[in-house]
C-alpha cells in the first residue's frame, strides 16, 4: 500500500490511525 505516501503527507487522523493499525 501507499503507506510512504500518507506517512509523508498526514492529511487527516485516518492517515495517523492507519498508521497504527499497520
């Protein structure tokens, strides 16, 4: 998945969140 992505732009909580789901 595009986690690099989200982890580099954190636009929202879901991206925080995902993060930790991960």
């Amino acid at each position: 998945m595009n986690t690099d992505d989200k982890n580099r732009k954190p636009r929202t909580e879901k991206t925080i969140k995902q993060k930790i789901a991960s």
